[in-house]
C-alpha cells in the first residue's frame, strides 16, 4: 500500500504535537504508513501564551516518546498541581481546583458532608491534599518518581513556543518533513476537496489529508472550505488579552508557585504562570466593558512598579468552533478549530484529543465521510462540554462591583444544559452518573470543586448551626506525609535542572 500523504500547514504548538503524535502512533517503530510534511512559515508570528497545561499532557508526551526531563529542560517547564482561583466569589476569596482526588469512588459523598457541614473548611481541602501542598510549596513528585508518574496527579506550566521548537527537533530527526515558506492558495478537485497548497516560492504541496493549523486565520478550513465559525460570544463575553513575560532573572516574586493563579479583576480575570525564567501574565477581558489601554494599565498595576520595564503584546479572539472541525479532507485543529477562554488551560488539551482521535480516525481511503462525522461529535461534544465548565465559573459569582460581573450573571449567559444541571444540582451533589462520557475532561469531582469553591447553595445554610467540616483523616494523613516526604517545587526543579534552569548545550 502506497504510503498516505499527510500535510499539516501551520507549526507551532498545534501543529507539532500534531505531527509527533501521528508520527509516534501510525509508524511508530513498525512500517511506516504515513509521509507528514509540515509546512512552516518563518514569518508569522506564534500566539505562544498557552502555558498552562491538564494531566492529560503526559500521556501526550509518553506517547510521542521523550523522556521527561528532556521535555522540562526544553520547554522551561515547572508543575501545576491545580488552579487557585482568588476573587472570584465576592472579591475577597479563594478556592482551589486541584487534581488529586480522595476517595475517588462513584458513590463518594464526600460533596453531600461538606454541604451538611459549617463550610469552615474549604471543599478542596476536605478531599484533596493538593491544596495543602500548594500552600506549603511542595512539588507533586518525590525525587526517584518514574518519568511521567508520582503519587498525586500534576500537569506543567511551559513555554509554548520552546515546546514546539522542541518537538520539531525531535519529530524531524525521526522522518517528519518541515518545509519553511508561506502558503500563498489552495488548489482544490473538481469535487471539492483540497488536492494541493501552493507556497510563496513556487512549491505544489499535495496530500491526502490536510490538517489546518493556520491559528485564527484557518486557510483551510474556512478560507479554502468555506465551514462557519459557531459563535459562543452569547456566554463567554471576554474577547481580548494583554499579557507580559516576566524575567525571572529581574523580578519574580518569591518561589515558583506549583499551580496556576487565575485573579478575577474588574472586567475579566488574570493568568499568572510560573516558568523556569519567567512568569507570564495576561488579563482577559472584554472589550464591551473595558477599553485596551485601560485594561493593560490594570495588568500593569497587578505586577506591581517594575511592569513599565515589561513590553505587553495586545491579542484580539473569537470564541467559539467551527461548525465542523473534519471536512472534505481537511481537518482542523487547534486555533483553526476553536477557542475557548483558557480558564481552566483547556487549549492544548483540545488540540492532544484531535491528534489521539484522527490517529483513531485515520483515512486509509480518499472515502473520509463517515470518519469525519465520528470525528465531528468527538470534538463537537468536548467543546460544548468545555463552554458549559468555563461558563459554570462566571455564572455563580456574586461579585456586583462592575458592569461585567452583573452581567455574567444573567440568564441569558447560562448555556441551557448548564442551567438544567444546575436546576438539578439544587436537590442533589454532582456524582459520576452525571458524566457517561468516556473522553469527558471534567467529572462529578471537577463540578464540585468550583461549585463549592464558588460556595454553591450557601444562603440554604444560613441562620442555621451546622456541625464543624470535618478533614478526613486520610487528608491528615496525606498532608502530613506530604510535608515530610515531598521536597519543595523549587528544591526538586534545581536538583534536576541546575539553578534557574541552566541550558543544555
């Protein structure tokens, strides 16, 4: 069988994970059955602020194949064992979502205690022993873990852009073709599909399966193919970003933190992202509440007096997907396919379940049909069930200090599944009947963490005595085993890496 032409056009983080993951799954060390080419412009710029991963990354990574350290050392990676949320409730609170959960059975009731309880004790912290590692400082793995494993889940925070430059290396020296020039138009069949890309200095590149990893312009999937864009601007109101790279070496306040701090400020909210030599911040916000210079000053007060000396770059984005992700021959992933608010670091997440499913997926024949429908529900239902989850932080704040919190707030702003479960959630905890859907990112657990972070039902408790919330002594147990076995995240960062990372030659 002749061998099955695959051109990706676009590189960054989409595009590269893309191709070494297809490369890693469909070849492999077995016969080769499919020629990636990725096409590369060196001209345009990378987005390059998704920093922030879930667990789900390291079996991206295990899979494609690098060792672990190698990865870190590369893409200046540190972990993240949750997301702390502050102000989102009043504007003067606190919540956690970590990644570890105990117990973890169907029928944990653990949700039901804490809501019969005084709620003296944060959710978080009654079922996880994260919360407690974060405050202490500690990293998720022990010195001697295994690549890829530890005894509490963890995801990373890395750059972007150095993870992409790292897996080009390594997916081109395994066979992947990089050609570095400008797409200039699509040449397509008399039926429509897509029979070749035409570059800036005069090369026809055919395939049989194109992958659109344009970003935001989507060359493919919507200038060549022409398939809308679904709109979710109705939910999610943010549609702008300004963010900064924070030197390391000049101004990093204290330790790097081992999870991801997310603020809610007066239109928006603000990323804040320890890496090896930097922090990355950003504020998204929307533009129908806040104009752009006044929010970057707001970003800019938010890191304090050295921000003058920090240039910030401006970002403009639509949220929402494409109306099919998979067309003709053609299938989108990453900006090209959608995005959504990276709130809870969902982005890269997308673009690892489109590279696992079109290997899945993969059209041995020119009849792609029937594939690209299976494909379609896959990513169609992972980006509904992300909007609902993003959508289920707004709606339940309480905050009424600024235009935009009242209005998050609304009806109208709550998709209709997220109000039915809501409605139902009234009479009962979120539990694992919920969530019948194997590839769901987020579960009963996930659902509880930021309800009850956001204290959901609150006013049904009060004027009542309630009993104490009570910490599991498996929690004790945990978070004092923790304190005397993990090492802090930095202690374990500069052991394997060297202080502030230094650079492999």
């Amino acid at each position: 069988m002749a061998l099955r032409k695959v051109l990706i056009v676009g590189g960054g983080s989409a595009g590269w994970i893309t191709a070494a993951y297809m490369d890693a799954v469909l070849n492999g060390s077995t016969k080769k059955i499919i020629d990636i080419t990725v096409l590369e412009s060196p001209d345009i710029g990378r987005i390059g602020v998704g920093e922030a991963t879930v667990p789900s990354v390291r079996d991206t990574m295990r899979t494609i194949g690098v060792p672990e350290q190698d990865f870190m050392r590369a893409a200046d990676a540190t972990f993240k064992q949750a997301i702390k949320f502050v102000n989102w409730l009043d504007g003067n609170d606190a919540y956690y979502h970590p990644f570890d959960r105990r117990p973890a059975g169907r029928l944990d009731r653990a949700g039901l205690r804490w809501l019969s309880s005084d709620r003296s004790t944060p959710f978080a912290a009654t079922v996880s022993p994260q919360p407690w590692m974060c405050e202490d400082g500690l990293g998720p793995k022990l010195m001697d873990s295994p690549d890829y494993e530890a005894p509490v889940s963890y995801a990373y925070h890395m750059d972007a852009e150095r993870t992409a430059d790292f897996l080009c290396d390594l997916a081109t020296k395994r066979g992947v073709k990089h050609v570095q020039d400008l797409m200039t138009e699509a040449e397509m069949h008399e039926d429509g599909r897509i029979a070749a890309v035409k570059t800036q200095a005069g090369k026809r590149l055919e395939a049989d399966l194109f992958i659109d990893c344009t970003g935001f312009r989507a060359l493919l999937i919507e200038g060549a193919l022409g398939v809308p864009h679904v709109d979710y601007s109705q939910w999610l109101l943010c549609d702008r970003a300004v963010a900064m790279r924070v030197p390391f070496e000049t101004y990093y306040p204290g330790t790097r933190k081992p999870y991801t701090l997310s603020t809610a400020v007066s239109n928006g909210w603000i990323w804040d992202i320890g890496l090896a030599n930097r922090r990355g911040v950003g504020y998204v916000y929307s533009s129908d509440f806040i104009d752009d210079d006044t929010a970057e000053a707001e970003l800019r007060a938010y890191e304090g007096a050295h921000a003058d000396e920090v240039q910030a770059r401006r970002l403009k984005f639509k949220v929402g997907r494409r109306e099919q992700f998979w067309a003709k021959n053609c299938v989108s992933i990453g900006l090209a396919s959608g995005f959504i608010e990276p709130l809870e670091s969902t982005g890269l997440f997308l673009v690892e379940l489109a590279a696992a499913t079109i290997c899945e997926y993969f059209p041995m024949t020119n009849n792609m049909a029937g594939l690209a429908d299976k494909f379609n529900l896959v990513m169609q239902r992972r980006y509904e069930e992300t909007l609902d989850f993003i959508v289920l932080h707004y709606c339940l704040t309480r905050r009424n200090d600024t235009d935009f919190w009242r209005e998050v707030q609304k009806s109208d702003r709550i998709t209709d599944s997220l109000k039915s479960w809501l409605e139902i959630y009234q009479y009962k905890s979120p539990s694992h009947s919920d969530f019948t859907d194997s590839l769901q990112l987020f579960s009963h657990h996930t659902y509880e963490y930021v309800m009850y972070g956001m204290d959901f039902q609150r006013d049904k408790i009060a004027g009542r005595r309630m009993p104490p919330t009570a910490i599991p002594k498996e929690i004790e147990d945990a978070v004092l085993k923790s304190r005397g076995a993990f090492p802090s995240h930095d202690a374990w960062l500069e052991a394997k890496f060297g202080t502030q990372y230094e650079r492999a030659s």
